[in-house]
C-alpha cells in the first residue's frame, strides 16, 4: 500500500471504536428480539420494519476488515461478526439466541476466534 493511503492510526481507531460501540447497540437490540442483525429477513409473515443501523453495522464491518487487512492488521470482533453473518441454516441459532450467545463471549472476553468452534 502506497504509504499516502494510509490512514492515520487515531482514525482507525476511532472507526474501531464505533464498529463495536454499534455492534453492541445492535446486539442488546437483537437479543430482545429484532430481526435482521446477522442477515436481511426474509420469509417473515408479517414485514419487519427496515433496520438501517444493521445493514450499516455491516456495511462498515465489511469497510472496516478491508481497510484493516491492507494494514495487516485486525479487528477480532469484526472478524467474528461477519462469520456470524454467514451462517444460516436449521442447525444455527435463531438471531436472537445467537445475538444472546454473542454477546455472552463479549462480556467474557472470548469473542474474536473462528465461530466454527462454537458450540452453537
């Protein structure tokens, strides 16, 4: 990388910081039960309301990993995040569960290592 499209470090960790201080707003909220933290809803009989901040949180996640890998460098929760972003299926979690569980690893210092070997 060309060292005049580097970021300066105190920018990078501002936009880490509110990666994760969004990343827990939007946890709490999907744990109480909101829908579309880890993907868009689909299938749902009724609608959910659109949920901008999610879609954003993943959108500067993506932002956020690609900026950092260029820098070598890395950002464990948003690495995990995304995982979780990628795992659908009937033997995962429902989102709010995983949001739950999510937010359980954070507070016990764990979150930041490859979700498949989580037991979930």
């Amino acid at each position: 990388m060309d060292p005049r499209d580097a970021m300066d470090p105190s920018e990078v960790d501002a936009l880490n910081r509110v990666f994760s201080e969004q990343l827990l707003a939007c946890l709490d909220e999907c744990a109480r039960g909101r829908h579309g933290l880890f993907a868009e809803p689909i299938d749902l009989d009724e609608p959910e309301k659109p949920w901008p901040e999610a879609a954003r949180l993943r959108e500067l996640a993506v932002a956020l990993q690609i900026l950092l890998a260029q820098q070598d460098e890395r950002n464990a929760l948003c690495d995990e995040f995304l995982d979780l972003c990628t795992m659908h299926g009937e033997s995962h979690p429902g989102e709010r569960r995983l949001a739950r569980m999510f937010l359980e690893r954070i507070e016990r210092g764990e979150a930041g290592s490859p979700t498949e070997e989580k037991p979930w």
